[in-house]
C-alpha cells in the first residue's frame, strides 16, 4: 500500500482548452513518472522489524530486505536479507548448496564477499568482515547475492538475486532506537 500525498488538478483549470491536449500528454507522462518512483522507492526499503532470529532463535530487531522470488532450479522460492547486527543473513525457503564454494554476495561494483556458513540448510551466514560490510551497505544503492541450491542436477549455475539498498541506512539508524 502507498502512502503519500496526491494532489489531482484538472488541467482545463489552469491553461485554455486548445492548448490543454499537447500539454495533458506531457503531464500525464510526468505523473506517471512521479508515481512509478515512488511506488518502486515504497516497495525497495528496508524494515526494522521485531522477529525470531534466524541464527539464535531469540526475538530481536532486525532489519529485514523486501522478500525477492527466484528459482531454485525446479521451482520458485522468496528470498530475503536479514541484519542482525552482527551478521548478515541470506534467508530462503529451498535448501542452499555449498559444495562449490561459490556462495557470496557483491555490493555495487565492489569485490564479492564469501561464505560457506549455511545454517539449518535454509540460511546463508556472512559473520566475517561485518565492520566492512555494514560501511559498504550504507553506502552502496545494491547488493546482489549468488546463491545455488541443492539439489540441482545437473549442477548448473548460481543464482544471483538483486536488493536495493534504498533506505538501508536510515533503517540502521533507528535499530539503535529499538523495535
């Protein structure tokens, strides 16, 4: 749902009927513009939610990604990051495969970061480097995660799955505020 403000104004109030055709166009190409930004930016940010750990099981506040659907080789499965604070955690539903070592994830154009710390088969670890990493989130626009699942086979390829990064930042801010 989208909350923000909308103001309609006729176009035949404010310029004279046979000018209003050719400029209605442009207007109507305009807002569309404005609105499709403001629903992608809506949908693109990050929570702080208040919800059972993944790693420890405990309800803390974490910053939760908007969910993102991919296939896991046979079907579709959602994908979301979740911040803890110490660590990043990559959630799916389908069972993750670690075997080839390729499992890392890319912030904008910056050298990927890997893990092979997989938990409960669903839950994809980076704990190394958290420091870097959180400088990295609150300054980058994107981060894309490489994930392959089990089983694929054939063994084919990593799947990468892409999340925006808009509003990370400000989510960060207020996790020191609580839930």
């Amino acid at each position: 749902m989208l909350s923000y403000p909308l103001k309609i104004i006729l176009i035949h109030d404010i310029i004279p009927f046979k000018k209003a055709a050719s400029v209605s166009k442009g207007l109507l190409a305009v807002l569309i513009i404005i609105v499709s930004t403001s629903a992608i930016a809506a949908d693109s940010a990050w929570k702080k939610t208040l919800r059972a750990d993944p790693i420890n099981h405990q309800s803390v506040c974490l910053l939760v990604s908007p969910a993102k659907t991919t296939s896991d080789g046979y079907e579709s499965t959602p994908v979301q990051l979740l911040f803890n604070g110490s660590s990043l955690v990559i959630a799916t539903e389908s069972e993750l495969d670690g075997a080839f070592k390729d499992l890392q994830l890319l912030v904008d154009d910056k050298p990927p970061m890997h893990s092979d710390k997989i938990i409960n088969k669903n839950f994809l670890v980076f704990d190394a480097n958290v420091a870097e990493l959180l400088k990295l989130m609150r300054a980058g626009q994107q981060i894309t995660v490489n994930l392959r699942f089990w089983p694929t086979w054939p063994a084919t390829h990593s799947f990468p799955i892409k999340f925006s990064l808009i509003g990370f930042s400000k989510a960060h801010d207020m996790l020191s505020k609580g839930c």
